[in-house]
C-alpha cells in the first residue's frame, strides 16, 4: 500500500511541483486547492501529471485558513486514501508593503493564509498521525521568516511563525513518532520572477552564490528528504542557493 501525502496550496507552483515529487517516488497525493477556480486552473492538472506514475491523485478543494473547513478536508482524505502519512503546510499569499503603509487587512489576509492554515492543519492531521503514532509535517517557511525582509512585514512574520510552530510541534509529538520540520526557500523561479526586469533579475542574483534562481524541485528534493528521515526534527533547512549566508 502507498503512502499517503497531503499538500496544501498544490494547484501550481512549489505545491504542485511537491505533489509531482512524491508521486513520482509512489505516493498516492492528496492535492489541496483553494477554490473551485484554482481546481480548474492547476489542481486538475496537478492530479494527472501525478497519476502518470501510477499512484492515486485526487483534489480537495479547502481555504485552509478556515479551521473547520480543514477538519473536513482531513476526514475527507483518510475516508478516500486511508491515511495521512507526510503532511505539507505549504499554502501561502503575500499581500507586500511598507510598514507604516500596510492596511490592517493585509496583515490579517497573511497571517491568516500562511500562519493559521499552518496550525489548522496541524491540529487535525496530527490527531490522526497520533493515533497511528507515526507521521511527517513538513512546513514551508521562507528566508524572509528567519532573516526578514522590507516590504513584506505580514509575510517575514507568518513565516517567522511557522518556525516557531514547527519547533513546538516537533516537541509535541516527538514520542508519538511524528516529525516535523521546516523548509525555508529563497528566491524560486516563478510568475512573479519571470515578469522582472532583466536588470532586477542580475542584481537579486547577485546574491546569490550559486548564481542561479532555485526551481520548485529544489524545495521538493528537500521535502523528500525530511519525509524519508526518522531522525531529523524541529529542524529549519534553507534552500537558497547561499543567498543567506
């Protein structure tokens, strides 16, 4: 029987490149979408390139900044796969700006998306890994969480707490054999880098050593990592290409 992965935040992006990962080395997916737009604009699409491996893909649609509407995303998943065996907190908005400019909305917004979903997840899922005493949560955080960043105080400080969450759960649930970790990216290739301009794009890598942007299968290959570790928790790996240093 496979293993089971749940994802959040999986219809595009480093989501969907998770969800790919795992697929590809045999497990069955659970591929959360936000709405019914982001199931049609990704999260299908999503499911069948997982299914190419020969491994079951279904998705679950959940704003998962609702409490109960996780409840009900995780009672679905086991109900279809029988299990919930990795866990990944990945799910995430960023509504950028200034400090003394930043609406309260905005904070709200990103704390709610990127912090709260964390704990909703968590709190659920981890119930059920309890039971069986086994399980993996691995959380997305970001280099802005751990060093900061201008412009993005709502977002440094909800990834900054999924630090803080992913250390509290791995003391938690440590003797019930669940691991819990953190990966914290940096500067990934995307839409929103793809649209700077070529004089941005050389100054961000200029910082970084390896002198290129990372891909969503950098932060997968990590993920892969710490799903297949037994002995790794509370830990925060940053895959940044040595711009953190």
């Amino acid at each position: 029987m496979n293993k089971v992965v749940l994802i959040t935040g999986a219809s595009q992006g480093i989501g969907a490149a998770l969800a790919v990962k795992f697929a590809e080395n045999g497990y069955d997916a659970a591929i959360n979408c936000y709405s019914e737009l982001t199931f049609e604009n990704g999260g299908k699409q999503t499911a069948e390139q997982c299914r190419k491996h020969g491994v079951k893909a279904e998705c679950f649609i959940a704003d998962v900044s609702k409490f109960e509407l996780c409840e009900a995303m995780v009672k679905a998943v086991v109900e279809r796969f029988g299990a919930i065996d990795v866990l990944i907190n990945n799910a995430g908005i960023t509504r950028d700006g200034l400090l003394v400019k930043m609406q309260e909305q905005s904070f709200d917004d990103v704390i709610a998306a990127n912090l709260k979903s964390v704990f909703n997840m968590t709190r659920h899922a981890g119930a059920v890994m309890m039971r069986k005493k086994s399980g993996k949560i691995i959380n997305i955080s970001s280099v802005a969480g751990v060093y900061g960043n201008a412009g993005q105080i709502n977002y440094s400080a909800s990834k900054a707490g999924v630090i803080g969450i992913t250390k509290t759960t791995a003391k938690e649930l440590g003797k019930r054999g669940i691991t819990c970790n953190a990966i914290a990216p940096g500067i990934i290739e995307s839409p929103m880098t793809d649209v700077l301009s070529d004089e941005i794009k050389e100054k961000m890598l200029s910082a970084v050593s390896l002198g290129r942007f990372g891909t969503a299968d950098d932060v997968a290959h990590a993920a892969l990592f710490l799903a297949s570790s037994d002995y790794v928790t509370g830990q925060t790996i940053i895959v940044d290409g040595g711009l953190a240093m």
